[in-house]
C-alpha cells in the first residue's frame, strides 16, 4: 500500500520529458480501465497560451447552473492534486491515492507483459480520468499539455467540442518552428463533425485550423479581438463587451488583471453558445459564472499590490508588458523574476525592458536541473537599462526584499509557473503562521 507521499514521488520519479507512448497505448490503457471517457461531455482545450484561463471560465460557468464538472490541467503550482479539480476544489489525498493504485496496477500489468509504462503525464491523465469517473462528474474539461495531436489527452474519442486558444511560438523542439507546423499540431484534436472554437487572431493559424476543421466537416466558430469592447481596466479586474454569436452583445467582468483575458472570456463564452443545447444556460447565468472564476497565476492577486504571472514565452511575456504598460503610468513597479534554464531568457528580458520602466528588479533561483542563474539573469536586466537590480538566490528571501522595495506601488511575480508557485505557497504560509 502507498502513502501519499510515496504515491506522489513515485509520479516524480517518471520521467517527465521521455519518448512518448502512442495514442493508441493511451487508448488501450483507457479501455483497461473501464473507459472512463465513455458517455461524458468532454470539452478539449488546446493551445499556446490561455488554455488553463479557458477551462477555468468554462468549468465556473457550469458549476453555476449547478452541474457537476471536472477539470485536468497542468501543471500544478504547489500540490499535485491542483491538476484533478471537480467543481474548482482540487482532489483530497484519499482520492488522489485511490485512483494511483489503480492507474499503477495497471502499469505493472502492462510491463509484466513486457509493454511499456505511461509517461509522467500520461499516468496523470490516467488517474484524472479515473478521478472523474468515480465522481460521476457532468462534464470534464481536458487541458492538452504539450501540444495536441500526439498529446494523451487526445486518445478520448468523443468530445462535444474543441477549443483552441492564441497559438504562438512555443516548444519549438517538439510542435515545429513556423506558426503553421505549431496550428497544425494543436489542430489535431480536432473530431469529425465535433464543434471547432478558436482564436481568430493569427491569420496564419486560423487558416490551419479552418481547413482541418472543413476537412473533418466540422462547424467552426472564430473568436476575434474585433468582437470586444473595453470598458474598464483596473487592479481589480476587466469589465467589457463580448459580441457572441448566440447571446449578442454581453458585458462581462472578469477578475483578473490583464487584458488578454478578454479573449480567453470571450472564447469560453463563445463555446457556452455553441453548446447550449447540451446546457440550457442563459446569458446572466454565464456573467455570473465568468465573475467568480479563479485561476492561479494568471495575473492573480495573492496580497494588495502583489500580482502573480506565470508568462514564460514569448507571447505570454508580450501580453505582461502590455499590462504593466497600462499601469505603470499610476504606480511604481517592482519585478520578482526567473525563468528555466531552456526558455529564451535574452529575448524574454529585453522585450519586458522594452518600454517599461521598473522601479526595482530582484532576480532569483528555482530548485532543479533547468535552474538559470540570477547573478546571470541581473546582468541582463542590467544591460536592459535597469539600474536598481538586486539578486537573491532564495526566492522566499527574494520575495521579501521584493514586497519591501515595492512600498506603495505593485509587485509582479513573473518568468516561471514554478516561481508563482513557489511564491504563492510562501505568502500562504506566511499570512497563515
């Protein structure tokens, strides 16, 4: 029998970037353990950036009617059961172990049979499914991780619609170096004659998946920047316009601080119309739901003047600077800063420097192999253009010196998900002790 604690670091201990299994192993090991995505209202997500804010404002907008919905996301930011999520709260303990043993019974029957083990990510998915099924959840939201098309969340079969998010350069090494290869990869989800939403920005991207879509005889909705109005933008949040095609014109607020979630809203709301037939809901019902949506990381308020960001390519970076650009006409910033050692952090750093002016920058460290060095990381900021740079290895001790220098001004925790993490759990424990 497992504990907890061994049950998660026997999940650790797979590797996470290894050679995938194929769908159809993926496919196998679902139908061994039941088929738990048989008969489900499944709504696949995928995408560069904003898939997780997508599912967020889908899963809330269901559990306002009342419905039972479950959410598999990736990655966590401080406990691994965040990935398994019914109704916004993550799986207890019990839960999580319960549905381990059984995914790992199932590994080990596949390698005394001399097949092979699920990926780190593949096992997740497994137990998420497994997860939901013993829930008897109404719905299940599924967040592709690392692409689409070979992605194991891809091995359901019937999903009552595909949404795909702003597409940009991201994982180049796997998805392919042109905006086209990279659509493509994410248009794999895409069923036959199962409901396509999608960014409509990218042109380039657009066509990719509209020809998949027409290809597969599918109905497509395209969601673009057009189809808003802003209306107030504030720390607090966004209040806006968002021209859908069934409920019209429709004034959303959505509490979180960055622009960029207007078109994440407006794509969840656009997927609620195409699927209204399976839910029934009406449009304030919906407004409701988008105002209560959570999401860790997101430009997310953890303390007064304390906004978490998990932007760590280049998209995500361009849409931070767009938001600290808004505000750094009334308030003095300060930067929390890290990335991994495999992002393009020159790239990353000069474009946030670009136009923005920062009151104070700390850089600081991340635990593990992909560590990028502050002192390194500083020197860069400092050949940006910024002069009051401080480094601080530990990111907790980082964090204070950071939250001290802000005074009266914001404070943004950006460069990794793993940072925000790392942050969040500390500011938990510190309010909490």
């Amino acid at each position: 029998m497992f504990t907890y604690d061994e049950a998660v670091n026997y999940i650790e201990d797979i590797p996470k970037f290894t050679t995938k299994n194929k769908l159809e192993h993926t496919r196998k090991c679902l139908d061994m353990l039941g088929s738990p995505d048989k008969d489900r209202k499944i709504i696949h997500v995928a995408g560069t950036n904003g898939k997780g804010s997508v599912c967020a404002f889908l899963s809330t907008m269901l559990e306002e009617h009342g419905f039972r919905c479950g959410l598999f996301t990736s990655p966590h930011l401080v406990k691994i059961n965040e990935r398994f999520q019914i109704n916004e709260i993550m799986v207890s303990d019990e839960a999580f172990v319960e549905a381990f043993l059984r995914v790992k019974k199932l590994a080990d029957e596949l390698l005394e049979a001399g097949d092979y083990h699920p990926t780190y990510f593949e096992f997740l998915f497994l137990m998420g499914m497994v997860i939901f099924q013993k829930e008897n959840v109404d719905y299940i939201i599924l967040e592709t991780g690392l692409g689409g098309r070979l992605d194991a969340t891809n091995a359901v079969l019937n999903p009552i619609a595909c949404v795909i998010t702003s597409i940009s350069l991201d994982h180049v090494e796997y998805l392919g170096n042109t905006i086209a290869q990279i659509a493509g990869e994410k248009a794999g989800i895409i069923k036959p004659q199962v409901p396509v939403i999608f960014d409509g920005n990218n042109q380039e991207a657009a066509e990719v998946i509209k020809k998949r879509a027409q290809e597969l005889e599918c109905p497509w909705c395209e969601v673009k920047e057009e189809n808003q109005k802003l209306l107030d933008f504030t720390p607090e949040g966004i209040r806006f316009i968002s021209q859908s095609a069934v409920y019209g014109d429709t004034e959303l607020f959505v509490p979180f601080t960055a622009k960029y979630q207007m078109m994440n809203a407006s794509l969840a709301l656009e997927t609620m119309g195409v699927l209204k037939k399976y839910h029934g809901m009406e449009k304030m019902e919906l407004v409701q739901g988008m105002k209560n949506t959570h999401w860790q990381g997101r430009m997310e308020t953890i303390l007064p003047g304390v906004i978490v960001d998990g932007a760590h390519n280049e998209d995500g970076i361009a849409k931070f600077v767009e938001t600290v650009r808004h505000f750094q006409k009334d308030y003095e910033i300060t930067l929390l800063f890290t990335t991994v050692s495999d992002k393009e952090f020159p790239d990353m750093i000069a474009k946030i420097c670009d136009g923005l002016h920062f009151e104070n920058v700390v850089t600081t460290e991340i635990w593990g192999s992909r560590k990028q060095s502050a002192l390194e990381l500083a020197g860069l900021f400092k050949e940006n253009g910024c002069e009051n740079v401080l480094v601080e290895t530990n990111p907790e001790k980082a964090f204070e010196k950071a939250y001290k220098l802000k005074k009266d001004g914001l404070l943004f925790v950006v460069g990794s998900l793993y940072l925000v993490g790392e942050i969040k759990d500390y500011v938990r424990r510190r309010v909490h002790d």
